[in-house]
C-alpha cells in the first residue's frame, strides 16, 4: 500500500496513474483531504490506512511567489514535511519526501552529487532544504529524492505553457544560460514505485538520491524540442529566440547549472529516466490528441 500526499499535483497525479495501472494499492490525499502541516489530519489518514509506505508529493512550487509569499513557502515545504515525518516515524511507515536540484547554487562545473554542498538562491530552494533537513531530523526510515525540471500532462508546467505561447505567438524567448534535466512525472512515479518495495522489505536504502534525465539541457533547447513536437499537430512553428538570464529577469535566482547526476539511484534501484525528448514527444501527442486532458 501506498498513501500519496498532495495527490493534486503533478507527481502525485501521475503516480496515482501509475499505481491504477500496474495494480498497485495506494491511497490518494489531496491538500484538501489532508493537509500535511496539520498534524491531527496527518496522524488521522495514516491510522485509517494502516501499514503502508507514505509518499510526500505535496509542497509549495511557485519558485518566484515564494520570494514574496514566503510564510506559506515555509509552512507547505518545512512545516508539512516535517510534521508528516513525525507522524511517518510514530505509526512505523517509511517515507519518500520529493526535493528539487535548487538546492544548489549553480556554480559547480559537473553535475551535483548527492554529497554536493548546498546552497540555495531563492527561497522556495531555501524552504525545500530545511524541509529535507526535517524529514531527515524526524523519520530515520526516509528517502529524499531531489528531482529536476518536471513536466507532464498534469498540471501547470514549462511544457504546457510552451504548447499555449506555440498557439498565441510567432517568437518565444526562452534563457539559454541555465542548464538542467527535464524529468518526466512518468520516470519519477516509476522511481516512486521502484523504490516503495524495498522500504516494504525494511532493506537498507535510506539516504538522499537524485533522480533526473541523463541528458542535460538548457530551457531554450528544451523549448525548441517541444515546439518541434507540436509542429506536426498544430502546424504551428514559433520561431524560438534564445536569451539570457539577465534578459529576463524573476524575483528569484536561478541556478545556472542545476544538472543532478543520478548513477547512485540507478546502481540502488536499477533504473534510469527514459531519454526526456521521447517523454517529451508523449506528452505532447497525448495532449493534442486528447485536448480535453490540456487543461
């Protein structure tokens, strides 16, 4: 059995798909069935479910609002993680808490190890972070796993917004200094589901892993690969300008190199992200041969 926290966004929907489809049984919580900083609501669902492995997809995202917004920032990505650990550690259910690459400053040359030094730049990396250090403080049968550049056919994402911007506009502008590892929601709900049996079998895997696509990218190439995809279905192809950071500016920091290596989850659990261009091409067709589903 799997409980899902923050069951509405984009992870947590697409892990519920999942579990529907491999048969896995789970349990889904959305932010208004449960909300992960109360802590009697939290004690509550896991009393209900009984054993399980717990799964904490919620958390604040808005990277920019948070640098304004930042008590709430703290209460969704500190406080929810960490009365969620408590109450993980008391009824004896391991947990998987979801973290981000922003973490980290950028400055490093390689991709970043899982022992890397963090430093964060904004607050919403910030507040992710201490939420780390919370799960760690508070539920010793934890895994971390830091994530990178998500996009799905859930949600808001970059991805969608591109397909929209495609329709509205004849140029986008899109920064070519920053460098990551788009992910799709689909590899990170079978990273979910990779790891869940090995808690259940109480093997020795706790720590901090990262888990993104091998093939670093900058949003300008990633940006161009979705235009291309959508070409064929809408006809549409938006001329894509390459900026940089400076160009356009955001009330937080960005890392300029955000790459997370991920050998040590493929050496612990046997798996590696799919290639992000073939995600990024289902995503696409799913969305525009399934319109209803785009919104």
């Amino acid at each position: 059995m799997i409980v899902i926290f923050g069951a509405g966004g984009q992870v947590g929907q697409e892990l519920a798909c999942a579990c529907s489809a491999q048969g896995v049984r789970y349990r889904a919580f959305s932010r208004a069935e449960v909300d992960i900083a109360d802590p009697e609501a939290v004690a509550q669902a896991l009393r209900r479910i009984g054993g399980a492995v717990a799964v904490n997809a919620a958390g604040y995202t808005n990277v920019d609002l948070a640098e304004a917004d930042v008590l709430q920032a703290t209460r969704c990505n500190v406080r929810g993680p960490s009365v969620l650990a408590e109450a993980c550690a008391a009824a004896g259910v391991p947990l998987i808490h979801l973290s981000t690459d922003y973490v980290f400053d950028g400055k490093a040359a390689a991709a970043y190890l899982e022992n890397d030094a963090t430093r964060p730049l904004s607050i919403y990396g910030q507040t992710k972070l201490d939420g780390e250090e919370a799960v760690q403080a508070r539920q010793p049968e934890h895994v971390i796993l830091r994530i990178s550049w998500i996009f799905s056919a859930f949600g808001k994402n970059v991805l969608k917004t591109v397909l929209r911007l495609s329709r509205e506009r004849d140029e986008l502008r899109f920064v070519a200094d920053q460098r990551g590892c788009p992910t799709a929601t689909a590899d990170i709900a079978e990273a979910i589901l990779a790891i869940a049996p090995r808690f259940a079998a109480r093997e020795p895997i706790v720590g901090t892993y990262h888990f993104a696509s091998d093939a670093a990218t900058t949003w300008f190439d990633f940006v161009n690969h979705v235009v291309e995809a959508q070409a064929p279905f809408t006809g549409r192809r938006p001329r894509v300008i390459p900026i940089t950071t400076n160009e356009y500016p955001t009330p937080a920091r960005r890392p300029a190199n955000s790459v997370l290596d991920s050998r040590l989850f493929a050496r612990t659990f046997g798996l590696r992200a799919r290639p992000w261009q073939d995600r990024v091409d289902e995503v696409v067709r799913r969305l525009l041969t399934a319109p209803a589903e785009a919104a």
